[in-house]
C-alpha cells in the first residue's frame, strides 16, 4: 500500500511517499524570511501555494510512480501555522480526488519515523523543534507527556537568539558552531517541576550580547537549555523505566544535546537514539508513514485545521 503525505506546519512545504515501511521520496521546499525576520505565517503559506506542485511532481517522479498509485493520502493537521496548514489541507484534498485522506499529528509522525529509522521500540521521547518542546513515552495507547515547554520551543529559542546577534537562518545550527570552543558563563536555568520555560533564559543571554564573547554566549545558551532537557528527560526515564531514549525533531541533529542524552542515558542503563538527519526536520515521508499506519489501524481523527492539536490527544492504534 502506497501512501502520499503532505507536510505543510510552518516553514517546509514536503511531500513524501512511503510503501509500507519503505520510503520512496522524500522532497521539499523551505520558505526563508527575510534576515532578522521571523516566519510570517501568510508568506510561509504562500511559498507553499507556489511550490506545492513541483514538490509533487519530483516527489511522484521519484518514486516512479504516478498519483493513481497513491492508494491513501496523509497531511499534517496540526500543530501548526494555520495560514501554513490550511494550504497543506487544501492541497491534499484537490489532488486526492476523491480517495481517502488521513489527518496526521504533526509530533506523532516525527516520533514514528523516528522509531522507523533508528529501530527503536518502545523509547522515552524528547521532542525538540521550533514550535514544541515536549518529553512523551507510549503509555495505554497514547503518546503521554510527561513535561513540556511553558512558552517557547526550544528550537524557537534556538532561532530567536541566534537571529538576534546577527547568525545567519536557520540560526540553530549556526549557534552550535559558534558554540564550539567556548567558555561557560551562568544563565538563568528554568525548569518547574517536570516542564520548562525557554523566554527568561533567552532575553537574559540577549542582555548579555556587548559584555560576553559570540562564542561564550552561544556555548552558555545551549548548555544551559540542553541541561534543562536532559534534566527533565532524566526523570521522566527514572519514573518510566523505560530502556531506549530516543530525541527526535529539528533539534535532535545538535550533537552536543545527542552526547549529553547519550551520556544521561548510559547512567541509567539505557540507550539513547536520533533518527538520521534528514528525518529529523519537518518533511512528507514521515506524514505518509504515520497516515499510513492510522489508516491501516482505522484512525478515526476529524479532517480539520488543528492548530493546537496536541500529542496526548490522538489514539495510537498501532
């Protein structure tokens, strides 16, 4: 069974196809604001009207296959942009004509292709991108968190500061380079209870931008938030017992925040995994493999905008 999914939350329009647990393409287009610029969700939603049919016809070319092989059609629901997501939603249905399409989860679907490519089973789950920030394990059929951001994602966190000092976009990945060499300076640490807040830490290293090196300060800043992650991940493996610990999303390519799980992990005698890095960003694939596997197990998840939608709110069926 060929399944086609849609990925259209924020800044990536992905179209993915997957046949079973075989991945037969994976494209995608990434808006870009402009330097300095946050996404601004109308033009993110635009780019994706423009690009969408391209992405489609190299996704189906790909493949080497064409639409009316597509046995079901998947598409990212929500959390998300809703300007981003209507566009996605919209989209999915023109070219399903008909045939059947599945709402997915936005985090559910980066969990499960994180088990697909990393073989994990039964994995305590931190979820780290622009938007979410959540720790999850699979609990009576339902992906229960078990701490959460208070405000931000950290990735947003991520992106905010590294915008701020002049990195280019995506600036995440630019902070960890910058942040190789450099010295630790005390940042406020904020986590309450089993969740964590990510603004007060980011304006505090703002303030800080004319007294402290570039390099200091982006070390300092991922230090400080990936302890506060790996703290709150540590105890909720603790309480679940679980053996794996898996990160997954945009973040989960930081190899500092991947040593400083494998570490924690290796101390409680478990094992830490990251999907490879082109499934941890936004893209298709992982919308198709997750719609497939709702659709096989009979999902019955309402068509509709979600923009809220979250994680411990869906079935897991399978």
């Amino acid at each position: 069974m060929i399944s086609l999914g849609v990925e259209c939350t924020a800044h990536t329009f992905g179209v993915g196809l997957v046949e079973d647990g075989r991945v037969l393409s994976n494209e995608r287009d990434v808006y870009k604001p402009a330097l300095g610029s946050g996404i601004i969700p109308m033009e993110a939603a635009k780019h994706h009207d423009q690009v969408s049919g391209t992405i489609l016809e190299n996704a189906l070319s790909k493949a080497g296959i064409g639409l009316g092989d597509v046995d079901v059609f998947s598409v990212s629901c929500g959390p998300g942009l809703p300007p981003c997501l209507l566009s996605g939603v919209r989209f999915a249905v023109r070219v399903a004509k008909g045939k059947p399409v599945v709402p997915v989860n936005h985090c559910v679907a980066h969990i499960e292709i994180g088990k697909l490519d990393s073989g994990c089973k039964d994995p305590l789950t931190l979820y780290v991108s622009g938007g979410n920030t959540q720790v999850m394990g699979l609990e009576k059929k339902r992906y229960r968190v078990f701490g959460e951001t208070l405000d931000i994602g950290v990735g947003n966190a991520l992106d905010k500061f590294g915008r701020e000092v002049g990195l280019d976009n995506p600036a995440g990945p630019e902070v960890e380079k910058t942040a190789i060499g450099g010295r630790y300076v005390e940042l406020p640490y904020t986590v309450k209870g089993m969740d964590l807040a990510f603004s007060g830490i980011l304006t505090a290293a703002l303030r800080r931008r004319e007294k402290v090196a570039l390099k200091d300060l982006c070390f300092s800043f991922q230090e400080t938030v990936f302890s506060m992650l790996c703290e709150v991940t540590e105890r909720a493996l603790a309480h679940t017992g679980k053996l794996e610990v898996m990160v997954v999303g945009g973040v989960a390519q930081n190899r500092r925040l991947f040593g400083m799980l494998t570490d924690m992990s290796k101390a409680h005698g478990a094992k830490a995994y990251a999907p490879r890095p082109e499934w941890c960003g936004d893209n298709g694939a992982m919308i198709a493999y997750a719609g497939l596997l709702a659709f096989r197990h009979g999902s019955r998840e309402r068509m509709e905008v979600q923009p809220r939608w979250r994680t411990d709110s869906v079935a897991i069926n399978w």
